[in-house]
C-alpha cells in the first residue's frame, strides 16, 4: 500500500472547470448528496476547498454555511484545509469534495475534520474512484502526466479504514458516473444503455464515490471507587518490665518446688 503522504505539492485547482467534465461531476455530486441535506441538523456547516465551495446545497436546514479555501473567491474563510482556524468540536457538517487527492497530508485533512466536528456530527467525502475507468486513465502515459490523472487516488475502502480509526459509523458509500470522463461527456451520454447497466449491475465501479459518516464518540461512565471500611486499630499489647519479672520469678519458684 502506498503511503497517503504525497511526496510532491498537488496542483488543487481552482474551480471545478479547471478539471476535465469537471462541470457533470459537480452536478452528478449534487443529485448524490441531494436527499442527505435534508438529514442534516444544527448550526454550523463548513466546505472545505475551492471544489466544496461551488457545490450547491439548495435544501438544507443549516441556513450558515461557511467556504474555507485559499484559492476560491467564493470562500467566506481563508485559510488552509490542514490547519483549520476553528475551535475544537464548533461544526455539525463538513463537506470535503474532491480535496483529498489534492492534499499534501490527506490523513490529516480528515483528522481536521474531525477535530472540528461536533460528536454525532456529520462527514461528506467525494473523489475519484480508482477501482474504475477514471482508474485507468492513470495508466495510460499520455494521461498520467495531466491533471487529475497524476495525483494521488485512494480508494474508498481506505477512506472508510480511515474513518472507522477516527470512530465514524458509515451511513452511505455511494458511486456516480460510470464513465473515463476523458473527451466530452454529456447528459446525453450519460444516458447510454452502458450506464444504466454499469449503473444496475456494475456499481462499485463508478468513477466518483460519494461517502457520508458520522461521528460517534462513546460518553465515558465514571467508574466509582470500591470503598472498604478498614478494620478497628488494635493495638499489641506488650508486657511490662515489673509484669516480666513476675513472671521469671513465678517460674523460678515453680521449679523449685
């Protein structure tokens, strides 16, 4: 297994049209997480990124929803997704879209989030499946040197080993877009009998994988003390000097008789 550290600056971009189709992934992602935000209660809601910022979440019950990114002018919030300016357990939801393949530190992404999150909170992970056709294109040479086919993909089973370490209970593992999503793709396209079959019957293998956890954090019951009632103090009774010579001469004058 590769080491989730990248060894190299990721290139994030900076919108989603700066990525190939980038345009039908968001919407894909969106119709995804459309029934979850629904599900969703609480105060606070953060997206992390240039790519979380531009997803929209239309019918959502947390009306403040703050962006925190160092490169989208949609961001509320600047600042690093590593390093979150945030108190500790401040947040109800917390979106990462698509950040994880374009982090230095993926690992410690999510250990921000779940620094951040509140306990029963809520986590929303996407990103490119490996285990899929947009997998290959990392394989081709004329790809892998283009972007997002030279980062670093993980697979879904690794996002969730990830978050089963931190304590969160995986509510959905959803895929989306059976598709290389190389050329042009459209909703038309998307609409090809290879889809809805890939879709029905092949759908580990979506090019996009949505992950929806919460955070569980088990109260910790105070274990009382067993208290024991220690024996009464009693004291040795030792003899006295005038007791002892008593009885030495008892003893004498018991063998002379």
């Amino acid at each position: 297994m590769k080491p989730a550290l990248a060894f190299r600056q990721p290139h994030y971009p900076n919108s989603w049209k700066a990525l190939p189709n980038g345009e039908v992934i968001k919407k894909a992602i969106e119709q995804e997480l459309a029934p979850w935000w629904q599900k969703f209660f609480g105060y606070h809601l953060i997206k992390l990124g240039a790519l979380s910022s531009e997803i929209e979440i239309p019918d959502c019950t947390i009306n403040h929803q703050v962006s925190i990114s160092i490169k989208n002018g949609l961001a509320n919030v600047v600042g690093d997704i590593d390093d979150l300016p945030l108190q500790e357990h401040s947040v109800d939801v917390c979106l990462l879209s698509h950040a994880l393949e374009f982090s230095l530190d993926p690992h410690h992404v999510v250990r921000e989030a779940n620094r951040v999150l509140i306990p029963n909170g809520y986590l929303v992970l996407t990103g490119f499946n490996p285990l899929s056709l947009v997998g290959l294109n990392r394989l081709l040479p004329y790809r892998r040197s283009k972007t997002p086919w030279n980062e670093h993909f993980f697979s879904p089973m690794r996002i969730k080993d990830w978050l089963h370490l931190m304590g969160f209970e995986i509510l959905a593992d959803q895929r989306c877009l059976h598709s290389s999503l190389t050329g042009k793709v459209s909703t038309d396209s998307l609409e090809h009998r290879w889809h809805k079959l890939a879709k029905s019957y092949l759908p580990a293998l979506g090019s996009v994988y949505v992950i929806v956890a919460k955070k569980r954090v088990l109260p910790l019951t105070p274990i009382k003390p067993k208290w024991q009632i220690r024996s009464g103090f009693r004291p040795v009774k030792v003899p006295s000097l005038s007791t002892h010579r008593e009885l030495v001469d008892h003893k004498k004058g018991h063998q002379k008789r």
